[in-house]
C-alpha cells in the first residue's frame, strides 16, 4: 500500500489561534487581538538556539521554557504566538513583554509531546 | 550609521536588549524582513555568547547603504577549541545557562549560517572578537 506524504494528510492548512487553544484546551493569557492569526506551523522545543533556526513565518512556538528568553527569542524570530505547556504560567515580567512586543501569551495543561500531537494529528504543519 | 551596546557578563535579565535596538534600527532602514530576521539572528547568539560565556563586552553596529557589520568584542577569557566550538551540538555552557533555554551548541553555527563573511579571533587568556557581515 502506498501511504501519502504528512503533507497530503492534512486536515487544515492553517489554523487560527483560537483552533489551536480548543484544540489543546489551551487558555489565553494575553493577546486576545492574535486569536483570529492564522498559525502556518508549529515548532515545539525549549532549545532557544533550536528556534532561532527558523526563517518561516506564522509559527506558534509550543514551549516548556516559561521565562523571558522564549519571548526574547520569539521576538528575533518573528513569532507573534507562543503556547508554554504543563500549565506553566508566565511570570508578570514575561507578560509585561509580551504586551511590548505584541506576542500572545497562552498555556496549556498538556506536555510538550501530548500538544504537539494533537496539532500535528489535526494538521498543523512542522517546520521541519 | 554607528551604534555601540554594552554587554554584561551572566545577566540573562537583559539578554537580547541590544539584539532588539538593532531590529527596530533595520526595521526604519525599510530592510525586508528576511534580511532582518538573518541580521538578528546572528546577533542575538553573539550577544547570548557574551553573557553566557566572557566577561562581558561590546557589541558595534555599523549600517551602510549596502551592508550591514556587527563585531561583537569580549573582555576574554577566549575559546579554548574554535573548531569545536564551530559544531553543531558542542557547548560548554553551564547548568545555569542551560536552564535559560541557551546552551545547545548552536550559536557560532547558527552565526556562521546567517552570515555573508564571519571572522573570528579568539585565543585561550585572552579575548574574542566576532565581526559579521550582511550584504543589503
């Protein structure tokens, strides 16, 4: 039998943000004007250098990595959309960032694998 | 156009300060965004390296019509290994460094891929001076 490409079993070829937070019973914490983004493709890692590879745009970061750098690094990528999982909730100095860089901010209770898998499952699109 | 930024050594609370003024600079400059994220990119590792790993330094910023320099200066104390400190995965970064979300041993790599023409002097005592070239 001759299985398709990933790319072939795609369900959606973007999401909204706020598909994506259904999707992974995420909850906002700041950023309500980046629900209606449409998000191209996810890339989970909390190697900030891991991300800094990324040239693409419309990337929602999943993260474990709850401090200001994954705001930083998502600033020097161009990310406007970052998901931290295991509900690890942001300091206040991260969401003070956030706002000055207009970057959404939610969280998820699910691990870094468990998300990934549902959006994966529910075609979003990996970087690599 | 020139710029200087003062780097401290282990403060990761302004990690990517002098990375972000540079952006908003490129970003007046009308440079497509790609170009940018490139620029940035590099920067941002060369400005993590000098906090994560020297005693701190500068980071020049010089922007003309067709080209972009950045040298970053340390103060030392040197790559001991340039060669391995240039593959991916290599890093001597410490535990507290890691747990910053830093430390994969992509940075220099990361620097390399993002540039037209790196050079790099460094030599173990003494200090390290990365100048990075970007065509517009």
């Amino acid at each position: 039998m001759l299985y398709g490409r990933a790319e072939h079993c795609a369900i959606l070829p973007t999401m909204k943000l706020k598909e994506i937070l259904e999707c992974v019973d995420g909850k906002l914490i700041w950023g309500e004007s980046h629900l209606e983004d449409e998000v191209k493709r996810g890339f989970a890692s909390d190697l900030m250098s891991d991300v800094l590879t990324i040239l693409e745009d419309d990337i929602i970061l999943i993260t474990g990595l709850s401090n200001n750098q994954s705001i930083r690094t998502a600033e020097m990528s161009d990310i406007s959309n970052i998901l931290l999982v295991r509900n690890k909730r942001p300091s206040q100095s991260m969401i003070d960032m956030a706002k000055e860089l207009d970057i959404s901010l939610s969280y998820t209770p699910y691990s870094l694998f468990k998300a990934s898998g549902l959006l994966f499952a529910k075609g979003l699109k990996p970087v690599y | 156009m020139h710029e200087e930024f003062t780097i401290p050594s282990k403060d990761f609370s302004v990690a990517g300060e002098a990375s972000s003024k540079i952006k908003r600079i490129l970003k007046q400059l009308n440079i497509p965004p790609l170009r940018i994220k490139q620029i940035i990119v590099a920067v941002f590792e060369a400005e993590v390296n000098v906090i994560a790993h020297s005693y701190g330094g500068k980071v020049l910023c010089d922007i003309e019509e067709d080209r972009v320099q950045i040298d970053v200066i340390d103060t030392g104390p040197g790559i001991e290994n340039l060669d391995l400190a240039m593959t991916e995965g290599w890093s001597t970064a410490t535990n507290e460094v890691r747990e910053m979300g830093y430390g994969a041993g992509m940075g220099l790599p990361n620097i390399k891929k993002s540039c037209d023409e790196l050079k790099i002097y460094t030599k173990k005592g003494d200090h390290t001076h990365i100048t990075m070239r970007f065509a517009l």
